[in-house]
C-alpha cells in the first residue's frame, strides 16, 4: 500500500476537478491492478465522481443542491461560522467523503466523461486536505 495527503486549495463554494492530482498518485504507486482510496478530512466538503466534460454539469449540481439545502435556514441551530455553516455540513452529509476507484493497467478505471471532484461548500476558499491510499 502507498499513501499520500494532497493538499488542495478551493475557490470557495463549487466544484474543483482533482482527477490528475490522484491519477499521478497511482502511476507514482506503480501499481498495476489494485484499487485507489480517497478520503477527504473535513465536514463541510466532500468528494464526488461526475461528468468532467461539461462545466454545466457542475453548475447544475450546484444549482440542486442550494435549492436542497439552502443557506440561512432559520431551523438551524449550528451557526458559528455564518449562514453556510450547518448547510455545508448537510451537503456533506448527502454526498461523500471517500470514494473507491479500481485500478486497471496502472490507470484509474474512470469511464470517458468521469473525473474526480472536490466539492466545497462553504462560501470561503478553504485548504482541504485529501488522503489517497493505493492498495493492491
């Protein structure tokens, strides 16, 4: 097994693409066959595989997740960091923290149009720190 924390640095609110970060970490490993790990350490980001193709995907998912889950909902109690704070923990609840990839012929096993996304959902920019452990 190989293990990496890669550090990331959001814009803020929305999706950044990480699919070369953790396909480098892979060929790093060597690996021929095996399975990828990533795991993200923090509550109010999360990880998700999606269409990497067309940016209006990321807009959209963004568009139904705000409506899911909006901020400043007067029902939440957690608030310390602002109106995004709970709501960024719900999003996180609704989507991932890991994800598992397979590894075929040294390469992450992704379908043409997938990549690999952090998604941060609070408003602010934040450094996320991701964990990638490579297994054979």
């Amino acid at each position: 097994m190989r293990q990496t924390t890669l550090s990331f640095q959001t814009r803020g609110r929305g999706l950044t693409e990480i699919t070369p970060d953790v396909a480098a970490c892979v060929a790093d490993s060597g690996l021929s066959q095996g399975l990828c790990h990533v795991f993200i350490r923090h509550t109010s980001a999360s990880l998700l595989i999606n269409e990497n193709a067309d940016p209006d995907v990321q807009h959209d998912l963004e568009t139904f997740l705000g409506d899911l889950v909006p901020d400043g909902d007067p029902r939440y109690v957690h608030t310390a960091e602002g109106p995004d704070d709970m709501p960024a923990h719900v999003r996180n609840l609704l989507t991932h923290t890991d994800l598992t990839i397979p590894i075929t012929d040294g390469r992450l096993a992704l379908g043409t149009w997938q990549g690999v996304f952090l998604w941060e959902h609070r408003h602010r920019p934040h450094r996320r720190d991701v964990v990638i452990s490579v297994i054979a």
